[in-house]
C-alpha cells in the first residue's frame, strides 16, 4: 500500500510543479519580455488570451491526465497485489504451509 501511495503523491507532485511553472512562468515571461507582453491575438492581448482563456483548458487536459495516470497507477497495484496473493502451481501442493505427507510415512 505504501509504494501506491509514493506512486501518486509522485504523480501529483510532477504534475503541481509543472501547473506552478506555468503558471508563474506566464507572467514573469510577460514582465521580462515586453515584445511578448505586446502581442496580440485577434485583437486581444495576448496575456489575456493566455491567462485568461487558453490556461483553463490546459488545466482541463491536465487534470485529466492525471486521472488517468492515478488511474493506471491504482490498476498496476491492484495487480500486483492479486499476483502476490494467487498462489503458484508450486504453492498449491502445500498443505498448511508443508508438503503432502509421502505415502506410507503417516503412520500407517
């Protein structure tokens, strides 16, 4: 359980630096960068477009990455645990954690 829970708090760290890049990283390349700051986009600026239209489907598209990758995470651990508790061909010969007693070794 632990290494699901490193996993996605993996996961979600990745995907909140990359949001925290981008979205100080915006407006600090506007500040530092007039000629950027002063284009435009069908008669808007582009800081506006960006800030304030574009960057919400991009978290859209973000959040559903990381669904589904949590998703995929949570499925690869699902089976890992199933591998771990069905038993081998070899397993299932043992009786109680023992191998079946040999014939005419029980006593008889």
């Amino acid at each position: 359980m632990r290494s699901l829970v490193r996993t996605q708090l993996r996961l979600a760290m990745r995907l909140c630096l990359v949001l925290a890049v981008v979205v100080a990283g915006l407006p600090l390349l506007f500040a530092l960068v007039p000629a950027v700051r002063e284009q435009e986009v069908l008669g808007a600026p582009l800081p506006w477009v960006l800030l304030g239209g574009l960057i919400y489907p991009w978290f859209v598209a973000c959040g559903w990455w990381y669904v589904r990758q949590a998703e995929r995470n949570e499925a690869d651990f699902a089976e890992l645990v199933d591998r771990a508790s069905t038993p081998r061909d070899e397993d299932r010969s043992l009786v109680g954690g023992r191998p079946p007693a040999a014939p005419g070794r029980d006593g008889s």
